[in-house]
C-alpha cells in the first residue's frame, strides 16, 4: 500500500515489554504499520527502558532492529510517581530523544500522549523535520491536574501546560482520542481539528483465552474472588474505596490487588488501620501470570477516583476484563459508565467511593462466566489498529 520509501518517527515514553496501557497500544500500532506499508519503508521508535513500575522490571535492548523497523530505547535515572521524579525522567528523554532523531528526516512524527510532554516534543520534532503530525491523545493533562495536584501548584503550572496543549495540538495535522469523551473538550478549543476515534482494544493474549473452553474455578472456597489488577494512583483512588468495602464483604469475598502506583502505601495504611483482612496485595505481574489471575476470579473490579477529569476518559482496562468473559464491577461515571452500560454485559456499575452504591452494584451482578462475543469482535485490538495505522499513511502520502 502506498508511496514507496516513507519514513515514519514514533514516540512513545512507554514500550514493550513495559507493563501499561501505552506500551501495548504503541507496539500494537506498530505492528499494524509494518503490515500496511511497503518494504522499503521505515518506521523508527523511540522510547524507554521498561520503567513503568520501579518493582517489575523486565530486559530490553536499548537498540533493536527488524526489516523496516529500528527501535531506541532510552535509558531513565530511578525515579517513583512523584512529579518532580517524573519530569526529571522524562527530561533525560526529551534530550536523549531529540539527539537521536538529529540529522534523520521524517515524512510524519506520531506520538502517543497521556501525560502531554511527549506530543509537546512530537510536535517540536515535527516542526524541525517538516513531517506531518499526527498525535494520539489518551488523557487531556490539562483537565487532570486540576483535579490531582494541590490548587496552589495548579494555578501556577496550569497556563503553562495550557500553552503548551495549545501550541501541540494546532500544528497536528490529525488527532486521534481514545475516548469519545474527549470530543466536547477538544471541539471548544480547537473546532478546526481534524479528529479521529481509534479507542484501546482487546490484545490477541486475551482474545485467544476468551476464546479458550478452559472452566474457571475460584480459588477460594466458600468465597468471591474479585481482582483489580492495574496502576494504584490518585486517579483510581483505591485507597478511597477498597477499605470500607473489604469490611463490609468480609466473609462473602477476599479481593486480590495486583500493581504498584503512587498510592499504594497510602492503601496499605488504609487496610490496616482499618483492620481489613480480606484484602490481598501483590506485585505486578507479566501478562502470562495476569491471564492466569483473570481465569481464577469470580468478579473484575475497577474504580477511578471522583474528580471531573476521570468522566471523559475511557480505562483500557475494561476492554481486557470484559473480554475475560468475568463479571465487571465498576466504579466509574460519566463517559466511563456510559460506555460500559451500553457495551458490556453482565457489568454493574457504581458511584466512585461510594461505599452503598458499590454494595447494591455487587448484588446485580450473576457471578458467572460468559463470552461476550460482540463486544470481542467490536474492540480487537488488531483490527482497531490495523484501521488507525491506514489513517496515519494517508495522512504521511499527503506530500510524499
């Protein structure tokens, strides 16, 4: 398909094998692109050393090379979820990534964005190069730091990131939003954008498994097993929630917890002053061990915390739980609920930290397994990249 020797940059802070939503959206993007482009194209991406969690860590090359395809990764100083560890890291990326993309041209950049900084610097990449710009926004960070930084800091750092949205997003020549809950947010600045709609999707691990006969069994007796298995932030406020709940399911469910986040230790003191005993925590885990979790819980829970921002965003995690075939319970509002009343069966959603509103959920749900076919063959991930990777070549061919 298309004109013949494209060459195309894509940034992303995080990659495979890192354990996150960015890191298998991109590589999944990747994929498609090396399937929709000739041979004699070239795709280079540059990223991070796996660094998602600072307790899993996993080996990658720092260079990889495939036919058509040159991978950098960029190696970070440690640093945990704090802002300032955070800006440093993405710092040392920001100049490692701009030296290596010296003296390369490009006929589009695409970069991938929930924190803003990388579309910031695809945008100045792109700007240099004289590529077209495609972004693909999963978070609008301008929303969401009114919501969890202190208001002192977001009235002194909010028209910077403000400016800095504004001056990314006007030299796009395209805009991919994860979320449809994103729409109103983007069309009040920006009504001339060019915008498009390619959500997160099922990964091929977990269609292959919802596809699979295997029966599932708890792995507590006499118990529900319900599993979150994700970030532990600010933004999914478990430390709100879970501690309450645990309590008043105690002797009806145990919930395991798998992940690490900025919130973790505030959640682990929260258990335990509350005197919670039927809550499990654990370390993240590869994507192998996570499916074998799935299988062995009754019930997939998921919360996001109760701030504006979270009512536009779509969580990739539900497009894994719910091709798991296991009962959803989540806590979630706005765009996040609506999507899952409409797409996801057997799902019981509630107010997030709402103690009452969660219980009365847990008792609509039928704890049983089942296929959710049309929700599968709706959100393959494949597919859903496969049809945003011929968008990026159309726009890449406009000037080739």
């Amino acid at each position: 398909m298309g004109t013949p020797g494209l060459k195309i940059l894509v940034l992303s802070f995080y990659y495979t094998p890192d354990l996150c939503a960015g890191s298998f959206r991109a590589a999944a993007l990747v994929d498609a692109l090396l399937n929709c482009l000739p041979p004699n194209c070239q795709i280079d991406v540059v990223t991070t050393l796996p660094n998602r969690y600072s307790s899993f860590s996993v080996d990658a090359p720092a260079i990889e090379n495939h036919p058509g395809l040159h991978v950098r990764r960029i190696a970070l100083p440690d640093h945990q979820s704090g802002m300032i560890d955070q800006s440093k890291a993405f710092l040392t990326f920001y100049r490692q990534a701009m030296k290596h993309v010296e003296g390369r041209d490009y006929d589009l950049v695409f970069g991938t964005s929930s924190r803003l900084m990388t579309a910031v610097m695809a945008a100045r990449v792109a700007k240099k190069k004289k590529a077209f710009l495609y972004l693909d926004i999963r978070d609008i960070f301008v929303d969401t730091i009114k919501d969890i930084l202190p208001k002192h800091i977001t009235f002194a750092i909010k028209p910077i990131f403000s400016w800095l949205e504004n001056w990314a997003v006007k030299r796009a020549d395209k805009v991919n939003l994860v979320s449809r809950g994103f729409e109103g947010y983007f069309k009040k600045r920006y009504p001339r954008l060019q915008l498009s709609f390619f959500t997160n999707g099922i990964d091929a691990e977990f269609l292959n498994t919802a596809r699979a006969t295997a029966q599932y069994s708890s792995q507590n007796a006499g118990l529900v097993t319900v599993l979150y298995a994700g970030n532990l932030g600010e933004g999914q406020g478990l430390h709100a929630i879970l501690p309450a709940l645990a309590k008043k399911l105690y002797g009806r469910a145990v919930f395991r917890v798998i992940g690490d986040g900025g919130r973790k230790d505030a959640l682990r003191r929260a258990l335990a002053e509350a005197g919670v005993e039927n809550v499990v925590l654990l370390p993240p885990v590869n994507r192998d061990a996570l499916i074998q979790e799935y299988l062995k819980a009754d019930v997939l829970f998921l919360h996001l915390n109760d701030y504006d921002a979270f009512k536009k965003v779509l969580p990739s995690k539900i497009f894994e739980y719910a091709a798991m075939g296991k009962p959803v319970w989540a806590g979630v509002s706005g765009y996040p609920a609506e999507f899952i009343e409409a797409e996801v069966t057997n799902a019981a959603v509630f107010k997030p930290c709402d103690v009452d509103d969660a219980m009365a959920a847990f008792q609509r749900l039928e704890l049983k397994d089942s296929v959710r076919l049309d929700f599968i063959r709706k959100f393959s991930r494949a597919n859903i990249m496969q049809a945003m990777a011929t968008d990026i070549c159309t726009v890449a061919q406009k000037g080739h």
